[in-house]
C-alpha cells in the first residue's frame, strides 16, 4: 500500500490500524475529544445518517478491551501516521509495566466520560482481580500518578482505600 492510504496489518498478538496525517486531538484525549478533521465532510455524514456525531468510536474500543480482559489498546501519533494497537488476550501477570499504566488511564478517562470516578475497587474490577491484589492496583495507581497522567480527585482524601482518581487534563 502506499504511504497515504488506511493500513490494517495483523499479527499473532495485535492489529495494527494505522491512518495517514497527524491526529488534530492529542491522543491522550482521544477517549473525551471531539474534533473532526473536516467538519463540513463529518457534518454531511451526520446529516446522511453515515457517522455518529458524538465521536465515541475509541471510548467504543477501550470499554470492549474492559468487557473482554484484553490489554488496553496503545493509541500512537507518528510522523505524518496515526496507528491504533489493538491487543490480543494475555494475563494480568504477563502485562508489562506500561501496558498496566496505560489501562489504568484508559479506565481512569472511561469512568470520567460516564460522569464516574476511578477507584481501587473500579480499577480491580476491570482486571477481574480479588480484593486481596489491592495492593498491586494500588501500586499500578501510584505508578500512574507518578507518570502524571492520573490525579487524585480530592486531594484532602488521606485514605487510600477511599481515594478516587481523574484524568490528568480534568
């Protein structure tokens, strides 16, 4: 294929999806923006019933990845590419580092898009792990934190157990 066109490669573990030009949304917000490249062809879609005007196509993605235990898709903006990693079923014991960091602020800006809040419990849930591994989330929220991607919600929540947790850019 050429340089300019939507590419679809699949492998054992992932697909890749990748689309020519540099997204006009970070793609840290992907999961809550809402900008077309070109309102006046996405506002004739919308009239021609073709697309949503609500931009929740990744918000679609991310929760599927919840409801199916599979790693959170890596979202990726490249020289003059844009790629979505999709990922294929592995273990919580097998996610690296970063594919646990990026789930929890993937969870964190799903909750916030449903007007909710991230918490040990919620991130717990969507690893479908037992109350006994709160210690893990909670190191896997610490680390998030730390990354500067999350933040505490309340800030004069001392507790741990209580606390609840926003994306960065809220």
């Amino acid at each position: 294929m050429s340089g300019s066109s939507l590419m679809i490669e699949i492998y054992d573990d992932r697909v890749e999806i990748s689309n020519p030009g540099e997204p006009v949304v970070p793609v840290e917000r992907f999961i809550d923006g809402y900008q077309s490249r070109n309102e006046r062809t996405a506002d004739l879609m919308r009239r021609m019933r073709i697309c949503e005007e609500k931009s929740s196509g990744v918000d679609k993605v991310v929760h599927a990845a919840e409801i199916y235990q599979l790693p959170a898709p890596n979202f990726r903006a490249g020289y003059n590419r844009t790629a979505a990693v999709l990922f294929g079923p592995k273990l919580f014991e097998d996610l690296d580092r970063e594919g646990r960091i990026r789930a929890c602020y993937q969870h964190s800006c799903l909750r916030y898009v449903m007007s909710e809040k991230m918490t040990n419990q919620s991130l717990r849930e969507r690893f479908k792990l037992s109350e006994e591994k709160a210690a893990t989330i909670s190191q896997i929220i610490a680390a998030t934190v730390e990354a500067g991607i999350i933040k505490v919600a309340d800030p004069a929540q001392t507790s741990t157990r209580y606390r609840s947790y926003l994306p960065f850019w809220e």
